[in-house]
C-alpha cells in the first residue's frame, strides 16, 4: 500500500456534518506525514483560503476542492472540484443554492423524524446546532446524535444496530443518516440540486478538474451510469476511499486507467460523523511518485496560481526521503 502521503478529500466545519477548522485540519494532516491535501467541503469554498495558508506554514502542497451535491439522470451524486478559482461568485451560487433550502429541509426531517415515533423537537436541533458552523442546518447524522443520546432511548430496538458493537456501530451517526434519511430512504427530503452537468460545467470553466467522488457509494445500485457520467465531462474518479474494499478500488482504479481518466484518493475524513475514518485512510496502492506524476495537471495548476498570487509554496522535492 501507499504510504499515507496523500489525501484529497476531507470536510471542515464548514460542511454541515465537519467537526475541525481548516486550520486543525491542515495541523492534524502534519502529524499524520500528509504531503499533498486538499479539503474539500460539501457545496462550499470558505476552507480554501484559510487552508492553503496553513498548509504553506506547514510545508504541504494544498489543492483547492469542494464537494458539489447534483443528479445525473435521476441519481444523487457527489463531484469532488480540485485545482479551481476558489474566490469565482460561482461558487457562492453554490453555497446560496443549498442555504435557500436548508431550514425548511431540515424541519422537513423532523416531522419525518417524528413519524417514526421519536419524540424530538426544533429545540432540540438548535442546541446542537448551535455546536456547528451552520446554524440552520440540521442533518442526518445530527438527527443520530441526539437520539443515541437520549437515555430513554438507549434500548430502542431500531437504534441498537449504531450502539457499540452493533452491525452500524462503526461510523453510527452516518451510517444512521445513510440509512434513514439518504435518497430514498423514510426520512430523506429532495434539495433541489444542480445537475451533473452544470457542476462540471462550472468546475472546468473556473479552471478545474471534476472528479466523481466514492462512486461505490454512490453507483452502488446504478453502475451501469459510471460511463455515460465520464462521458458527462467528468475528468476523473475518486478510486481509492474510505469506503471501498480492495475489489472496488481495484475495479474503479482500472476502469479510470482503460478510459483516460486521473485517478485520486480521499478518505472523506470529517471527525466525529465518521469516527472510523482516518486521515490518509483510502487504501491507495498506487506509489506516491506515480500519484503525484498522474495528477500533474492539477498539482501543477496549482502551483502555477500560488505563483500568481505572488507566493510560493514549500514542496517537498521528489527525493526527499521523507516522501
């Protein structure tokens, strides 16, 4: 396996279900020997800026990113953006597209919340919500946090699979939201997201790169859409996650090989949603060299900004013995 040197893909407190600041993000990546790191936030650029600073501090490579929520005939999907303008308006109709829906949203899933006999209220959102950086955003996981705390519930049969050591356990507040509130499922309420398309469209015209994120998530009942999606303008696939076994990777690794397209590697690190994520842990096995040599666009894009902006970043030589 590669050694942990890379990660693509990690969320702030800036996305609604983050726990760390881009700047404890970019300290945490240090102490875990990352070298090359973008974060990359759910349908928000507010982490780059700050990011990229903190990263030059420490000495690693940093790549501008965001995660755009957007459907793809009929299928919600998540286009990771590397290497983009992250001061373009775009980007903020971005963020503004998901603020305009996110209160009425979330009171939508407490009144489907309370359908399935949880006694939870507004009240009880706004406290925790007040922990967040997102006020008015209550999510899934959030949902999760509230009802694995509350003492009356502590035997509840539909809640015992995300207790410790139940079949859930391992990342229980996502794994609750996958399972409840994920499209589809009892719980979930439709946001009006941009299409695949249109999310491409305003990564490349911003000087970008789009790739498609954890498509094993994603593409799991649908992966017959994985061509047609690449076809989409898609330049990449996010074949090493968090989430995939070897298999997955493997296939998703080749399948980005035979059409022509990068490969990256992400853990989709956030913190305490996902408590069995770590930074660095995608289980890449490409070596270190070759994944920076493949992603030259991007890493070269953004090197090419830096010195635009009339700073330079400290990269690590390709010899480097840490590397």
């Amino acid at each position: 396996r590669m050694e942990k040197l890379m990660d693509l893909h990690m969320h702030s407190y800036y996305s609604d279900d983050g726990e760390f600041s881009p700047e404890e993000l970019v300290r945490q990546c240090a102490m875990s020997g990352i070298r090359v790191m973008s974060i990359a936030d759910h349908n928000s650029v507010r982490a780059n800026d700050a990011g990229r600073q903190a990263a030059r501090r420490a000495g690693i490579r940093y790549v501008s990113g965001i995660e755009i929520d957007c459907t793809f005939r009929g299928v919600n999907l998540h286009v990771l953006g590397y290497g983009f303008d992250d001061t373009s308006d775009d980007f903020a109709d971005i963020e503004d597209n998901i603020s305009s829906q996110a209160a009425t949203a979330s009171r939508q899933m407490l009144c489907a919340t309370r359908k399935m006999g949880f006694d939870v209220t507004e009240e009880d959102m706004e406290e925790l919500a007040g922990d967040y950086y997102w006020k008015d955003r209550w999510t899934g996981e959030m949902f999760a946090e509230v009802l694995l705390g509350r003492e009356e519930y502590k035997d509840h049969p539909l809640l015992l699979p995300y207790r410790e050591g139940g079949a859930r356990g391992d990342n229980p507040y996502v794994n609750f939201y996958w399972d409840f509130y994920s499209q589809g499922k009892c719980c979930y309420v439709k946001m009006e997201y941009p299409k695949l398309e249109q999310a491409v469209d305003i990564i490349h015209r911003n000087g970008g790169y789009a790739v498609l994120a954890h498509p094993g998530v994603n593409l799991k009942d649908c992966g017959e859409l994985l061509d047609p999606i690449l076809e989409a303008g898609v330049d990449g696939i996010e074949a090493f996650s968090s989430y995939h076994s070897e298999e997955q990777a493997g296939f998703y690794h080749k399948a980005a090989r035979g059409r022509f397209r990068m490969i990256t590697c992400g853990s989709d690190y956030h913190g305490k949603t996902k408590p069995s994520i770590s930074i660095g842990g995608h289980g890449c096995t490409v070596p270190y060299e070759e994944m920076v040599r493949q992603l030259g666009r991007i890493l070269g894009e953004m090197e090419r900004k830096e010195r635009s902006r009339g700073t330079r970043m400290k990269v690590p030589e390709m010899n480097d013995r840490r590397i």
